[in-house]
C-alpha cells in the first residue's frame, strides 16, 4: 500500500510538490489544502481548508489517515504549523516556528550569518526613520532597503540612487506599506553579480543539496519593471561554474544547517538560499524556509528518484536518496494578471493549454466560474515549465506554446533564460 500525503498551500510550487508526490510510486493519493481547481487535472485532489486554521487541519489529517505532510508556503511554517501537528504527534516536514525564523526575520538571518561567518552583505537594522535616513545619506547609492519581516519577495528595494532609497525607507516606516513587516527595517550593501536559487533537503545536519536555478524577479523584459514573486526561471544556470556552488555548499550551506543545530533550532525541511555570485565568491542575499516559487516548478521535474521516499526517510530518521536529471534543462515561464504586482485585474479566461510529456503546466491563482472553466483570480496565474537537451531549445519549446494562446487580461515575459544565453 502507497501512503497519502496532504500538501499544505495554493499556488504553482504546491502543484509542482503534489504532482511529482503523486508520480511517485510510493505515494496513492496526494490531497492539497486549500490547493486550486487547476490541481485536479492532474488528479490531486483538493480540500476547502484554510492554512492558517492548524486545528481543522490537524482533525483533517487524523479523520482521513493521512500518512504525513508536506508543508508548502511560509506563512504557516513562521506560524508554527510544524511544531502543532507534532504535538498532536502527526509527521509534518519543514521546519519549526524557531528555525523557520531565517525566513521570518532578516534580522535573525543576518545574526545567524554574523555569528558562523558566512559570506553576506554588510548591513545595519534599524526601527527608526530618522537614524536609517542618515545612514543612506551618509553611505549613498546604490544600496539595498528590506522590510524585515515577510512581504512575499516584494518587501525589497535595490536603490541605484539615494532618492529611491529615501522613497523606499518612507513606503516602510511612514506608509507601511508592509504592515508589521517594516517594523524594521535591513539595510544592505549592493552586491554586483548573477543571482542563483540553491535549494536543498535537509534533516539537523545532514542536507541534500538539489541542482541550482535562476528566477526572473523584474515584471517585464530586460529585468525592467518593479519586482514580483518572480516571473519564471530555469535550471540549470550554466554561466554558475560547479566551483561556484561547490563553495556556496561548503562554505553557505553547511554552516548554515550546522549553526542551527548547534543553536538548539536544528533545522528540517526545504533551506532555500538565494545567493549570488560576485567577484570574492558566492554571497547569501536571503535564505527562505520553503521551496521557492517558481524555482520549485523547474527544479523537481529533474528529480528521477522517488520524492515520497525521500522525505518519508527524513522523517523517520533515515537516510534518503536523491537523484537528478543532469543531462537536460528546465525552463518555466509564469503567466500572469494585467497589472501584476501592483494593481492586479482579476477575472482573465484561462485558455486550455496544450502540452507534450516533456512539459507541464503548474497552477497557482485561478479559480473555477460558474461552466467550470478556469479564470484568474491572483496576481501569478500558472506556469509552463519544459524539459529539453538545453536552455535555448527549452526557451523556443516553452514559448511555441505560449505566444500561440490567446491571453487576454494576461502577460508573461518573453525573455525567460535571456542570462544563459549571453
């Protein structure tokens, strides 16, 4: 008998985690809570409940023996999810409210980089305007303003030039424009280089490290535009040598897990660090606590080992077994609602997309009307990922489909992988 598993969260990275959960042959029946209408193509099923409502979830997983669960998303995990359906003795994977801190809290990560000497910007944190004003002023431009708390990768401002910086330190403190979330804020020296996703599986001290990715962050071509979630990536990033992630593994990754440890906040789950490559070596921009979006949608199709197993032996203490496709490259672009981040218009018809095996489409924000046909009901509404021998020939496959749809309401980037090609 496989087990089932129930998937915590709604958009593309869940659908991505479920579909390569349900492909695998220990797993029967994936659920995803409250997943989207676009799952269940794929035959995931869905449930109406809501992440933040930890009690319902956990009954939910006791009435309809659910082996374990795979948490998706930040906000439950910053909440403690994992640490409540321990104490009601449900196998949960992802990290506790306390280790989730190094995506929760910049200033927490930064401390923790502080203390075990991993390579990081410079950076000061203050909870007054008057003080980080007269730091910007006094450091200039370009440099790097970051609400500390959570604002889903868009609480981030790289200023080219002191006004925009002054702008940004207003939006936070004067406007809050972030909520409680700029409360504080961290102020970084800008780093110069390619950015890179490496993402790994870990358990305490050990970590699996998966093949790295490269996310398009800007709204619109040429990295023009203000920064979304991420507008699509690829893997893998071919201009990142392997002595460059070789180090970011040893010099990043592993003291990074073993800190934590040591800190008595060992750390389970998906450790995302986005880094970049500069000219003294890989450097931690941020680390976040879960798989990324849309990193996770081109990283798990080169997975060629059972996913289940993998993370049912973490959970039980054992040793996994991870194996990667290395020999072709994954490419995904996100389609999106007009007016993406900032004013999203709601309501666009999602067309039927058709796909060969080697590409999927992975659904975030959409719902179902009334016939039963999807339409977009968030900012980011699905993405189309696909595998080939390299990045240009998943580029022109990728967007042979797309740019025959008819999209109305709808936009993605035509320029996806463009780094890799240079």
């Amino acid at each position: 008998m496989g087990q089932k598993v129930l998937v915590i969260g709604s958009g593309a990275r869940e659908h991505t985690i479920a579909y390569t959960l349900l492909k695998a042959p220990s797993i029967d029946e994936v659920t995803v809570a409250p997943g989207n209408p676009g799952m269940l193509k794929d035959g995931i099923h869905t449930t109406q409940l809501s992440q933040s409502n930890h009690a319902a979830l956990i009954e939910f997983v006791k009435n309809n023996g659910y082996d374990w669960v795979f948490v998706g998303p930040e906000v439950p995990l910053i909440e403690g999810i994992v640490d409540d359906f321990a104490a009601a003795g449900i196998k949960a994977f992802g990290p506790s409210k306390a280790a989730a801190q190094i995506e929760g809290s910049k200033d927490f990560a930064k401390q923790l980089m502080d203390r075990h000497n991993i390579p990081t910007a410079q950076y000061k944190t203050f909870s007054d305007l008057e003080m980080a004003q007269d730091y910007v002023h006094e450091h200039g431009a370009p440099i790097v303003i970051k609400a500390d708390g959570l604002a889903a990768g868009k609480g981030v401002t790289v200023a080219m030039d002191e006004h925009t910086a002054q702008r940004a330190l207003e939006d936070i403190f004067i406007d809050h424009r972030f909520g409680s979330a700029g409360a504080k804020v961290v102020i970084e020296d800008f780093l110069d280089g390619q950015e890179f996703s490496l993402m790994s599986f870990v358990n305490g001290t050990d970590f699996w490290p998966m093949p790295i990715s490269q996310d398009h962050k800007r709204a619109h071509d040429g990295d023009e535009g203000p920064n979304t979630g991420g507008m699509g990536a690829y893997s893998p990033v071919p201009q990142i040598p392997q002595s460059v992630v070789d180090e970011a593994i040893e010099k990043i990754v592993r003291p990074t897990v073993e800190g934590m440890a040591e800190e008595g906040t060992p750390f389970t789950g998906i450790l995302y660090a986005g880094l970049i490559a500069t000219a003294d070596g890989p450097k931690v921009i941020e680390f976040n606590a879960r798989f990324g979006d849309p990193e996770t949608e081109v990283v798990l199709p080169k997975l060629t080992s059972d996913l289940g197993a993998g993370i049912s032996a973490i959970l039980d203490g054992e040793t996994p077994e991870f194996t990667w496709d290395e020999s072709n490259a994954t490419l995904g672009v996100v389609i999106a609602s007009n007016g993406y981040p900032e004013n999203v218009i709601k309501g666009a018809r999602v067309p039927e997309i058709e796909v060969d095996e080697d590409s999927h489409v992975y659904y975030a924000g959409v719902a179902s009307d009334e016939h039963g046909n999807l339409v977009a009901n968030s900012g980011r509404v699905l993405l189309v990922e696909t595998s080939a021998p390299d990045i240009k020939s998943a580029q022109d496959k990728v967007y042979a489909i797309i740019d025959k749809l008819e999209l109305r309401g709808l936009f993605y980037r035509h320029d996806i992988g463009f780094k890799a090609l240079k």
